[in-house]
C-alpha cells in the first residue's frame, strides 16, 4: 500500500534534526497536507468562543494525519503557528500558552512569515548577483569567497580598500588599510585578500596588482564586507581594537544587501564615500554598470513574460512613451495603473502630460473612456499584470459587443507598457507621488523582483517579511526560464501557428532588438 503523502515525502525533511524544517516553512506550507492541518487548526479555533484554545488542547485535538505531519517535520504546535503570525497570535509561554485565530471566517490558504534565515538567504542571493554585475568587466582578476577566507585566516593578509569614513566604523581583523601597504607587506602572507564594501574597488585595485611581483596570491573578497557579514564574520572597531557590531554599507541604496536588522549587525551609510584611488569607480559608476547588467537581463524577462500570458496584446516601448511625452505636443494615452493601491500609494510613473486612472476606474468606466482617448496604456510593476488585465479587458469588451466587427481595431487601442515600471526606470523615467511630487521611492510589488529594477537613485519600500503574492508566483517563475540563451525565439516559432499575422510581426520585431542573431 502506498505511503500518505506528507511533507517528508514531497520535500525530504525526514531525518532532519528537530527545527530544521521550520527553516523551510516557505516550502512545506505549500503542500496539501501542511495547509490541511492549517486549515484543521483554524476551524477548531473559529468554532470556539473567542476564536481562542490553549496550545495543548489543539494539539489533543488534532486529526491523526495533522499529527503525522507535525511528527514526521518534528515542529510542534507552537512553532507551527508562529510562522504565521498574521493568521494566528499566540499569548502566554509553556502549557498556558493560548493561540487565537485572528480572522472571521476560515481561510483556504496560508502564507509564512518568512524568517531571519530565509530572509538573509534571498539578500544573500542577490548580493552575490550584485558583485558579480560589479566586478564582470575586471578580466584577470580572481576572486575568493568569505567562508574561504574565514577558513584559511592565519594565511591571508587583509587588505581594506575603503574610504577612512567606511573604515572607522568598523573593519574585518587583522587587516590593513591599502594605503598603508607596504611591499615587504606583500612578500609574507601566501594569500592577498583585497576588499572593499561589495567587491568593486577591492577588485579594481587586484586589476591593478596584475602586472606586480606578487600578483599571482591576489585575490579580491566576493561580495565584500556584505558577504562576511552574511557569513558572521567578525569586525573590529578601530578606535578601541574590541570586536563590534556595526558595519559601513558605502552608500544607503546597499543597506538592503546585508542582513536583516537582528541578525546580529547594525549597518551604518554615513554620508557618500567615494574612493582612496582617484581612478577607482565611485559607487554610483559601480552601481550604474550594475543597473545595465541588470537592464539587459530585464528586457529578457520582459518578453518572456509577455510571450507566457499576454502574446495577443500589443505594447508600447518605455522608451517610445517618454519620448512621446517630451514631444512638443503630448499624445492623447490614458495611463491605466494595474498595481494594488498600496504600490500606488507609494509613488507612478512620473508623467504630469497625461492623465492616469486606476484599473478598477478604467474597467468600471471603459466605453467612454475609450472614446474619449486614442490609446489606452495599461501598466503594473514589470508587465505582466498589466498585459493580463489588457488581453481580458478586451476579450470581455469584444464579448459584450463592443467593436464585434473589427475587434483588432479595439486590440490596437489597448496596449501595454512593455517592462513596466521597471523599464520605465532603466530607461532614466522618473518616479511621481500620488499628488504629482518628484519622488525616489518604490513599492516592488514582492522580494523577487528586488534585482529587477536599476541600483541607484531608488529608494526601495517595501515589508520583506511579506510572504510572495500568489498571483506573483508565476510571473517570478518567468526569471529563471528568461535565462535561458533561445528560450524567446523559440516559443516565439512555436507560437506562428496560432497567433494573427501583425501580433507575429510585432513580437518578432521587437524580440530581434534584444537577442543575439540566429541563422534561422
């Protein structure tokens, strides 16, 4: 007879030591038998006065297959629940601990708070992005990771190539200021370990070194003062040599690619540094060449995205917008905004020539808006919510009678913005507040799409803790299949037997500007 499915069985937790698995909760609380259980705890929570038991009443009260689940991921009860401290509050410690479900009606699925371990994970992740985006056009250089160096200390001399500002706050031990570095410095260590904040000066500096004596034991620190601090390294502080917690992060846009606030580390960005080398890159020259990195991969993902959900539906280059609205004559679009009123709240496309409404305004009013405006431009975060609402929008005007005889005519005047707001910001476009105010700040709808938009200039808002939209979910999933070298031209081949003509004609142009050339 077939084994029960459980999570042990889907994601391999069985033999794991006790509260490992609580480190995977953003996986195991995808699975049927884990939202089972969830569920089986809420409505025995909602069926009693207050909505409220104690803890070891609910676990007496389970059902047999919730207690498996609970046994073969070894969480109890307790910490099952306070990875979902928006669905359920727990009040009290030990046996007297009460948990009180916070809705009025039962959910059918639950998200996890994400933790401090998971939370780093991701920031970790893209920090390594990051410093491999800085340091790509430095050839010959190499480059060695911080658990290396942690492991072969005794052996690396240290070399820190910021700014006395950077320094003062707080520096890996052991380690010597590069202009202070003197040539029998350089003759005793079998190691030279170069670095900086994320890896673009320490690596500028060892592109220096190449034609030295010594060249060959340079290495740069990948990710730099970053990535030690996410493999808890140590600092010092230089005023009193005694061990710190604080650590300059260069300039405030890289705050966000260290860790987490309690994770052991108070991250300080003190005014801009620039660099101890007059030829070294400023950080904004570092991040720029980073934001066009990240541009180049972005076009990809756009396209992606609109050849997975939204093929039909014509689009509007960002670039062909702004330049639009520069002109002397503004064109008559309506902007149609389809992010959720928390995005919006926070900041829009800065476009004062325009009007904008919000989706919800525009599907309740649709008919005379359209008449009254040439072309309707939807928009959202990177494109894809945006190209679905503009492919059903249409299906359901055409459905309801409106332009049944020539329905192209109505695909044409609804397009989308291609890339959204993200292509809008690599482009140079600006950000707007609510009331039409020059602003920095933006909403990213979700953490996987914190490495999508460019490096500088903005000011990201956002609650990491929140666990990922559902109806983000695929659209995060598009980033790894964006990749993919062929991966556009293909499934645009394969879609020519289905799509009309123009549609084809329009894809196949615009995916030429982003793609390599190809024989075919």
């Amino acid at each position: 007879k077939a084994a029960p499915c459980t999570p042990c069985g889907q994601l391999g937790v069985a033999g794991m030591p006790r509260g490992k698995a609580l480190e995977m909760m953003s996986e195991l609380a995808e699975t049927p038998s884990m939202q089972e259980a969830l569920r089986e705890i809420a409505m025995m929570l909602f069926q009693v006065p207050n909505q409220s038991l104690l803890v070891s009443e609910l676990g007496s009260r389970l059902s047999q297959e919730s207690r498996t689940v609970l046994r073969t991921t070894k969480i109890r009860v307790a910490q099952l629940l306070q990875c979902f401290p928006d669905d359920f509050q727990l009040a009290g410690t030990g046996p007297g601990t009460a948990v009180i479900y916070r809705h009025n009606e039962v959910k059918t699925a639950f998200n996890p708070h994400p933790s401090n371990a998971e939370l780093n994970n991701s920031r970790f992740c893209r920090l390594l992005k990051l410093a491999a985006d800085v340091t790509e056009h430095y050839v010959g250089v190499r480059s060695i990771t911080a658990r290396q160096v942690q492991s072969q200390l005794a052996s690396c001399l240290l070399v820190d190539c910021r700014t006395p500002t950077e320094r003062a706050v707080g520096v890996l031990p052991n380690s010597i200021a590069a202009g202070d570095l003197g040539k029998e410095d350089l003759a005793r260590p079998e190691f030279i370990v170069a670095y900086c904040c994320i890896g673009a000066c320490s690596a500028w500096w060892c592109q220096e070194q190449l034609e030295g004596l010594w060249a060959y034991k340079v290495r740069f620190l990948v990710g730099g003062v970053a990535a030690w601090a996410h493999q808890g390294g140590a600092f010092i502080d230089l005023a009193t040599l005694s061990a710190t917690s604080r650590v300059h992060c260069w300039v405030e846009e890289l705050a966000s690619f260290f860790p987490v606030p309690g994770s052991g580390y108070d991250v300080v960005a003190t005014g801009l540094c620039h660099s101890i080398f007059p030829a070294c890159p400023t950080p904004y020259e570092a991040l720029r060449a980073a934001s066009e990195m990240r541009h180049v991969r972005f076009q990809n993902l756009a396209l992606e995205v609109r050849m997975r959900y939204w093929p039909s539906v014509f689009c509007l280059e960002a670039a062909e917008l702004q330049k639009q609205c520069a002109s002397a004559s503004p064109p008559r679009y309506l902007l149609v905004d389809c992010r959720t009123p928390e995005e919006r709240q926070v900041s829009t496309l800065a476009v004062q020539c325009l009007p904008m409404v919000s989706a919800d305004e525009f599907r309740a009013n649709a008919p005379q808006l359209l008449a009254s405006y040439q072309t309707v431009v939807t928009f959202c975060t990177i494109g894809g919510r945006s190209g679905i609402f503009c492919k059903t929008l249409v299906d359901e005007l055409v459905e309801a009678g409106y332009c049944t005889d020539n329905p192209d005519i109505l695909r044409r005047k609804i397009v989308n913005l291609l890339g959204g707001v993200a292509c809008w910001l690599h482009i140079g476009g600006g950000l707007a507040t609510p009331t039409g105010q020059a602003t920095r700040r933006l909403h990213p709808w979700c953490r996987g799409f914190l490495d999508m938009f460019p490096v500088e200039g903005i000011d990201i808002v956002f609650d990491e803790w929140r666990p990922v939209p559902q109806d983000a979910v695929a659209l995060v999933a598009c980033k790894a299949a964006s990749g993919e070298k062929e991966a556009v031209p293909q499934k645009l081949l394969q879609m020519c037997n289905t799509l009309p003509p123009e549609v084809i004609k329009d894809s196949l142009t615009r995916a030429m500007q982003n793609c390599a050339g190809y024989e075919d």
